[in-house]
C-alpha cells in the first residue's frame, strides 16, 4: 500500500466504521418499524440522537464509582474500535501481522465486560439487575465462542494470524458451518438481539443497564453498539468466510458476505421470542457445547487425515 | 442556531410523566406511537428513563403525592430539556383547580425546581395527538 | 326471589332499623343507628344475600352518615342503609371489612376523608391521601380547609406526621424502593404496587394509590348541577361517557325527570362505541404484556376508526361531554347513520379476525388459560363488577339488571365466562366488544325521532343513586340535593375501585412472571401495573416492572417453544 493511501486509510477508517454502524442500526429500527407497518425514523436518525446526546448534560449519580462510570463506555468503545481497526487493516491493507484471534477474542470480551462495569459502578438497583443478567450470559456465550474459534483453528492447520486465516474460508466445511453458526448466535448475544437481549431491553440501548447513564457517556454507547454492528458481522466474515477482497468482484463478494452475515441476525432478531437467562445458558453450554465437540473432533480427523470437508 | 439545538430538535426523546390525571392525554400519548401516528418517523421515541430524556411530557394536575416525583424526574432529566404540559391539567390544573389535594400548576411546581426551566403548553382536554405533534415541533423550532 | 320476596326479606331485620323507605319498586332506603349497623350490614350480606357496592361517609350538619349501598342483581334494587354516627367528637363505628374484604379499603377512605374510626378494622393505613398530608384534617368535613403549604414549606394548620410508609407493610427493606420509577416507555397511571415473592411464587401484594387521587368528590361539591358531568367525565378518560351518565341518572331519579325517548337511545349509542374503544385497547396493551408487541401496534391501529366515529358525533374524540341533566347535548345526525353503520362492518371485521386469532392460538391458551384465577366465591367477596365478574361466572350486568338509557328495548346477550382466569375475561371482552356492535346497529336502526333534551327547573332535596355499565364494570354515583343548585354530597365508584382489590385473591399463589397479566386482566382503568416492585423475602431483591414484563413474556415464549408453535402472523389478523 502506497503512503499516500496508507494515510488516506487512517483518516477514513474509524469515521466510516462509525457511519457504516450507524446506518446498520438504522436498518434494524426501519425493518422493525415495518413489520408493525409504521414508517420508521429517517436515514440519519441515528447520527441525529447521537449528535444531540452529545451536546446534553451528563448526570453521575451520588452512590456511583465516578471514575469507573465514566471511563467503562470509553474501554468499551476502544475496545471494538480497535478490534474494527484490525479488521479493516487485515481485509483492506492485508499488511503482515499486527493482531491475532487471541487478541480479537479479548477485544471482543471488552464491550461486555465494560457494560458490567459502568453499570454496576452506577449504583442503582435496576441497573444491578442488568448487570448480573449481562454477566451470566457474557459467561454463556463466551465459552462456546472460544471453541468455535478453536475448530478454525484446527481446519487452518494451527494458524492464530487474522491475515492467514482471512485468506481461507473454514465455513466451508461440516465443522466449519457448526462453527460459525454457533458463532453467529454468540454474536446475536454479544449485540444483544433478541433472543438474547436479556440485559437490554430493545427499544433502547439498554433499558436495565443503561438507566443511569445521559448525555455523551450514553452517545458512547450507542456508538460502540453502532460499531459493534460493524466490527462483529465483519470478524465472522474474516474468520469463517474467507475475508474481505479490496478489488473488484472480490470487494462485491466481501460486502455480500457481510449483508447476509447482518440479513441473518435481523432474521433471527425478528422470528424469535425472548428467551429466560436460564434458558440461553442451557442453550449456550449444553446444545452448542456438543455441536462444538462434534465440530472440534471433526476438524481433527478432518486435518489428521487431510480430508477437507470434514 | 447551534448544533446542540439542532440535533435536539431532530431527535427528541421525551420521557412521559403522569402527574395526576384522568388517563386521556395518557392514552392519546401512547397512541402517538401506534402506526396511525407515528411519532418515530420524525425522530421522536418514547424512552424508558428520564435520564434518557430530552423532553418531559407532564400530564395531570401535579397531586400532593405526585408531586415529590415529579421534581425527582425533572432533577433525573439531563439538561437542556424542555418540560411539554399535556393537557388543559398540566398548563392550569383545569377543572380540578379547587382540589384539595391538588398542589399544582405543574409549571409552578417545575419553577419552583428550576426557575429557568423551558417549559412549552399544549392545551386541549385532551389535546389530540396532532395537536402534540404540533406542539412539539412548534416549541422546538422556538428554542 | 323476586322484588317482594327479597321486600319480606329485608322485614326480618326491621327491630333494627328506623325507618325503610322505598320511593321506588327498584330503590329501597333502610336506616339505623350506627351501633346496628355490623348486624344489620352482616345480614344484608350474608342472608339475603346482596352485593356490596360501597360506602359513602357524608358529614351532615348534626351527625355523621354512613351509607352502605348494595345491589340486588336479580332485580335490579339498590338497597341503601344509611347509619347514623351521633357522636361528633369522636366519630366510630364498627368495621364490616372482617366479613367482607370489599370494604376495606372504603372504610380506609372514609378514615381519611372524614376522621371516622372503623373499629376492628384489619389494616386502617392510609388510602387516598399523600404520605405527607397532614395529620388531623379531613378534607371533606364541612369545616375544612385545604392545607396551604407543603410541609417542608411554611404554613400547616396541624403537627406534620412523616410518611409512615404506607406501602411498606410485610417486609423490612435492606434497600429502599426507588420512588420515582421504575418507569417503562407505556407508563400511564401512577399507582403503586409491592408484591412479597418467595422464590417465583408471590405470597402478598399491597398497593399504594393516592397518585392520582384529585378529590373530585370535594369539587363536585362547588359545582352546580349541569356542570358535574364535564368533572365526572374526567375521573377516567376511557369511562368519560358512563361516570357522567350514572351521575345524570341519579339527578334525573331526585329530580323526576324522564329524558326524550331519541336522548336515551343516544346515550346508549355513545356508550357502546366507548366500550368498544376501550375493549379494544386492552387487547393491544395485553398483547404487549405478553410480548405480541405486534398486536398492541395493530389493535390500537383498529381502534382508531372508533375515535372518529366518536369524534364527528361529539365533537371530541374522548372526554365527549355530551350527555346532561334531561337529555343530550348533541344529536346524531340522520346523516351520520350510514357513515357509522359501515364504519361499524369495518371494525366488526378485523375485530372478528382478531378474536378468532386469539381464540385459536394455542400459545394464548398455553399462556392465559389457568392463570390469575378468581374464583366465585372470591369474586363475590370482592364484590367484583364488569369483566372480572363475568369471566367468574357472576353474571352481572347494569345494562340488563337494572335498564337504564335504551338497553331495555334492545336485544343483546350479557357475556359469561366460568373459569375465571385471564383467558376467561379476555373471551368476555373480545365477545362483548361484538355485543356493544349489535347494540350500536340495532339502536341507531330503532333512533326515534324528537328532540333529544328536556327542560329541568330545579333540582328539588332529596338523594338518589345511579348507576352504569361502564367498559370496566359498574360505575356508581351517589348524588344529594338540598334543593340548591348544588350538590350537598357526591360519591363516586369507579369499577377498578373494587376490582382492583380483589389482586390479593388472583394474584397469590401465582409466578411472578404471570403477575403483569394478571394485573391487566382487570384492565385496572388503564394499567395500574406500570409501577411495580417486587420484594423477595430471602434475597431482598427488588425486581422493577421490566423484570415482571420480561418474565412475562419469556414465559409466553417458553410455552411457545415447549408447543413449537409457528410466530402468530400478522396476516393471521
């Protein structure tokens, strides 16, 4: 990549993910507005709410950790920028190693895990609801996206680097596919979706977890969500689904991934009820720890035997 | 006109309050939702917490038990926020004016909070739901 | 037992009484002296037996009132018992509440608003009065001021009692209760609930009103006759057609009128149209408490067009302020007729999709069927009224008991349910909502001609009560006249007010997440559910109304992965 462009790339990359966030999130509120046959907000509904939160006054409640309260939606939404950040270094720029799934992983833990801590640090009842709500389903869901990322592991022969798995598309594959739809539903959990938007009520960022946070720290949020929207479909697509191209048919293709990866969680969105905690943590450990299993044993034999389908 | 004030007006979440009154501006606030009204197309969204909240819609008289919470959410809403009274009620207690246990106007009560507080009336028993929608939009583009 | 059986029954009890008089076939006015009044209330309870309506205190010039007012639904009677408190210093009088959980909360009332100690009562706390009102002033005793001052403010007449925490009864809290919310974006009325849960299971629930207690009683005092109906219009605003024709039955009873024969028929019509709207709304807010957010979307879509309707007749689409003393207002205009009868075929369409929707959905029979029963038995006690009653298999219906306005000349069927559970009154309204359109056609086809008011001199003394079928359940309004232009004394009952109660019969023993349904099931003029908390008594957890509503619609969701059921459908309505 030339200098020029490299720099180029540095300006645009954290605003577009932004925009690119913000316009998924308009989509989820549009397609629901329509099933109900409302006509939805406008396109640039969400940019307005967060523009507007930013200029409002922010409250810090009199029982709550200042400092946590204020800087977890800051970690949270460094968190997914950088993880975005890679991904579009990887798919974009394809330079040599700067991050690998084991870094990913962490940084995708990081959202959660800053929502634990600034609700919790606000100090107030029903946040404390969310709060363990969120916690047990963080400790549902991330157990079985460790493995799912395991068997990728094993069907790209060891490999840890984004790039190399990039180039590769282990979906492709009887392990893989489990693999990636277990992984698909970690992330309807990690974006908070329904079914599995326990913590958060869906009207809003987050009805429970949320409640005392205003102003810019709440525009934090929403943002980091906005992104997550962006950062996560897109992991999936590295990962499982062979990446990104930055030219012609391959860049088409690559964004085809990246709709259907979205069109899919919408999906799921809309045609499901809401599920108990208790329930997704049986669903998380139980159902999807045996598809895990099976998947994980599969790619074994698949890459003892070099039988790639397996 | 500043960007704040911009964005305020294009998207404004109002948080509904009820302080005391016969469930018609309630109901007609709800209905502002439901797809014949649909107040979210013009970037309007009824949120969960004041704190959320760039609006308050005060509807009912102000009792002397709704009172105190009343100025608790008005304290909980981050500022700048304009208080909307909804109802012939809110804006001059109405018929209910001689209640003992009335303690409004809800204006006073919100002045006695903040005497700087923006505070916009939509009158009407009860106002109907365009006449909101005017209403909203016509204080917004006065700030 | 017809009307003179139940005339020979109420001379068993004559030693105790003073007098009985009957101006009416359908009126009767017994009257005692207050330390009777256990003996006599527990007879015309127990043995006649009669249903408790309620309880008014009025404060005449020498002594204290108690009226008890019960129905005899057979025939339509309204027995009133009047009980005299002589003694003006220390007012008291014996509680009925042990023998009847319906008065107990009217016997709270009654001790706010008047000072009157109720002896043996099982929990005399505050009702309807603010935490800080002050101590000692009884807003509806002749003499009374209204405080002027809040108490951290300056001025108050009498020594300030601190909140007592009324709310607060069962369990000690190791947390407060957050006063102001937990608010939901639905939140409408302003009423407390706390339920005490052991585990899942609710084992108490206590309520707190007061919010939205206005003192329309005191006002209606400073109005004058014609101008009552546009405040009790006000009292609820999806009842704003049924509490100001109860009140204008009861002056029109005082003063003997009879309205024009075309005013009667439009009163009904009017009503009618209201039932439907406000049925129709309780099946969206229902659906979004079970988490069919969709069907709350489209019920209040459907329900619209009723708006309107009532909109072009009255001029406003609620609060319609139409009905006065000897008449209407407003007449329906010829015109108007075809517009409505095909708005009506309209809504009586989706409205039939709908409920078949509902009625064949095995998710909402998973879900409903069962749950929050009140059973008869309990449903008398309570004295419950309306919906609640009729899907108890008490069938009970002012427009068919006592006939008032044009429903004696139609034909119409009253609704009945036996199970008693949130399915059972969701069946009664749906089914009652098709009634209300059978009544509508049949009375706009039968709209007399005439003028639709009368002329009313002047309201001569005397007392009377009124009541109707509100949405609800039965609206009851007690009126006396001392032959000025005002209202001596003017006692409202709206139909949550004893329906409400009866929570404590349906809701323990119930999960927690069935609760919200529960509540709604009342349709407790418009849903009193938004404030919520629940206290659980090992773990001090203090679930707010999104955990309830959440649970309540993960169950529906359970039931409907347990069933595999399909999504209901929109196309489906």
């Amino acid at each position: 990549m030339s200098v020029p462009l490299n720099i180029l790339f540095w300006v645009v990359v954290i605003p577009g993910t932004v925009i690119l966030g913000l316009v998924a999130c308009w989509i989820v509120r549009k397609v629901s507005a329509l099933v109900q046959w409302r006509v939805g907000p406008p396109l640039c509904q969400p940019l307005y709410d967060i523009m507007k939160l930013m200029g409002k006054e922010i409250l810090v409640p009199q029982d709550a950790q200042r400092t946590v309260f204020m800087a977890a939606p800051l970690v949270g939404l460094a968190g997914v920028l950088l993880l975005s950040m890679m991904l579009w270094r990887i798919t974009v720029a394809q330079t040599a190693f700067i991050g690998d799934i084991i870094v990913a992983i962490y940084l995708m833990v990081l959202p959660s895990l800053a929502l634990i801590l600034g609700s919790s640090a606000s100090g107030s009842p029903h946040a404390a609801i969310g709060t363990s709500r969120e916690m047990k389903l963080v400790m549902g869901y991330e157990l079985s996206l460790v493995l799912a990322f395991i068997v990728v592991i094993i069907k790209t022969g060891g490999q840890l680097d984004l790039a190399t798995i990039a180039q590769q598309a282990p979906a492709l594959s009887i392990s893989g596919m489990l693999a990636f739809l277990v992984a698909l539903l970690c992330v309807q959990a990690k974006l908070g979706f329904v079914p599995f938007d326990i913590a958060e009520a869906e009207t809003e960022v987050a009805g429970g977890v949320l409640i005392e946070y205003s102003g810019a720290l709440l525009a934090v949020w929403k943002v980091m969500h906005a992104v997550m929207l962006v950062a996560l479909p897109l992991f999936l697509v590295t990962v499982f689904l062979g990446g990104f191209g930055t030219t012609g048919w391959s860049l088409v293709w690559g964004i085809g991934k990246y709709v259907l990866i979205v069109v899919l969680l919408i999906l799921i969105k809309n045609t499901n009820p809401r599920v108990r905690i208790d329930q997704a943590m049986k669903f998380f450990w139980f159902y999807c720890g045996i598809a895990l299993v099976a998947a994980i044993i599969l790619a074994t034999i698949g890459s003892y035997y070099g039988i790639g389908w397996l | 006109m500043s960007w704040k004030i911009w964005s305020l007006k294009k998207s404004p979440w109002v948080f509904h309050v009820n302080a005391g009154a016969c469930n018609n501006c309630d109901i007609e606030i709800v209905n502002l939702l439901t797809p014949k009204f649909d107040v979210e197309r013009l970037g309007i969204k009824l949120v969960g917490s004041p704190r959320h909240a760039d609006a308050l819609l005060v509807t009912g008289v102000g009792t002397r038990q709704a009172v105190p919470r009343l100025k608790e959410v008005y304290r909980q809403t981050a500022k700048p926020c304009v208080v909307f009274l909804v109802g012939a009620c809110s804006c001059g207690t109405g018929i209910f004016h001689e209640g003992y246990h009335v303690e409004g106007p809800v204006d006073k009560i919100i002045r006695e909070e903040d005497p700087n507080a923006i505070i916009a009336y939509v009158p009407g028993c009860p106002p109907k739901p365009e006449a909101m929608i005017s209403g909203i939009v016509k204080a917004l583009s006065a700030l | 037992m017809n009307q003179e059986e139940l005339n020979n029954k109420l001379s068993e009890i004559k030693d105790k009484l003073i007098a009985v008089e009957q101006p009416a076939d359908s009126r009767i006015y017994l009257t005692c002296e207050a330390e009777n009044s256990y003996a006599v209330n527990k007879f015309l309870f127990e043995d006649v037996p009669l249903r408790f309506v309620i309880a008014t205190g009025i404060d005449s010039d020498d002594c204290f009132e108690i009226l008890y007012h019960y129905a005899y639904d057979e025939t339509g009677c309204m027995v009133t018992l009047k009980a005299f408190i002589r003694d003006r210093e220390n007012p008291a009088i014996e509680s009925i509440a042990p023998f009847m959980p319906a008065a107990e909360w009217i016997e709270r009332e009654i001790h706010d608003i008047l000072g009157i100690e109720f002896k043996n009562h099982p929990d005399m706390r505050r009702l309807i009065l603010a935490d800080d009102w002050p101590e000692g002033i009884y807003p509806l005793r002749k003499d009374a001021k209204k405080p002027v001052k809040r108490p951290d403010g300056e001025v108050c007449s009498r020594p300030i009692v601190q909140s007592q925490s009324p709310a607060r009864r069962t369990v000690e809290l190791s947390k407060p209760v957050v006063a102001v919310g937990p608010f939901h974006p639905l939140q409408e009325e302003m009423e407390f609930f706390q339920l005490t849960v052991d585990g899942e299971i609710v084992t108490d629930i206590d309520m707190r009103i007061s919010y939205n207690h206005r003192g329309i009683e005191k006002i209606s005092e400073s109005l004058q006759f014609d101008q009552v109906p546009f405040l009790v219009s006000r009292i609820c605003g999806i009842c704003s057609a049924s509490h100001p024709l109860a009140y204008v039955q009861a002056v029109e009873d005082i003063a003997g009128v009879q309205p024009p024969e075309r005013a009667l028929y439009v009163r009904t019509i009017i009503n009618e149209l209201e039932r439907i709207h406000s049925h129709v709304l309780w099946v969206g807010l229902a659906g979004h408490f079970i988490g069919y957010d969709t069907v709350f979307m489209w019920a209040w879509k459907y329900r619209e067009p009723v708006l309107d309707l009532l909109e072009e007749i009255t001029g406003n689409r609620n609060n319609y302020g139409n009905v006065k003393v000897g008449g209407c207002r407003e007449d329906i205009p010829d015109e108007l007729t075809p517009k409505i009868l095909k708005e009506l075929d309209k809504i009586e369409k989706k409205m039939e999709m709908l409920t078949k929707a509902v009625l064949d959905d095995p998710i909402l029979h998973a879900r409903l069927k069962g749950v929050g029963i009140l059973t008869r038995e309990a449903a008398v006690d309570y004295a419950v009224t309306g919906p609640t009653a009729r899907g108890s298999d008490v069938g009970i219906d002012v427009r068919r008991d006592d006939p008032y306005a044009a429903y004696g000349a139609l034909d119409w069927n009253v609704i009945t349910q036996t199970e008693g559970d949130v399915f059972a009154k969701a069946v009664v309204r749906l089914l009652e909502t098709f009634e209300s359109i059978k009544i509508v056609r049949q009375a706009l086809k039968n709209l007399p001609d005439g003028p639709v008011t009368t002329e009313v001199k002047e309201i001569p003394p005397g007392e009377a009560v009124g009541h109707a079928e509100a949405p609800r359940g039965e609206t009851f309004h007690y009126v006396r006249s001392d032959g000025g232009n005002r209202p001596v004394r003017h006692k409202v009952r709206a139909p949550s007010y004893v329906n409400v109660p009866s929570f404590r019969a349906s809701c323990i023993g119930q999960h927690i997440a069935d609760v919200t349904i529960t509540l709604a099931a009342v349709d407790p003029c418009y849903s009193c559910t938004e404030r919520l908390a629940v206290v659980d008594q090992h773990k001090n957890v203090i679930h707010d109304y999104d955990t309830l509503l959440r649970l309540s619609r993960e169950k529906t969701a359970r039931i409907k992965k347990e069933m595999g059921a399909p999504e209901l459908k929109m196309e489906d309505l």
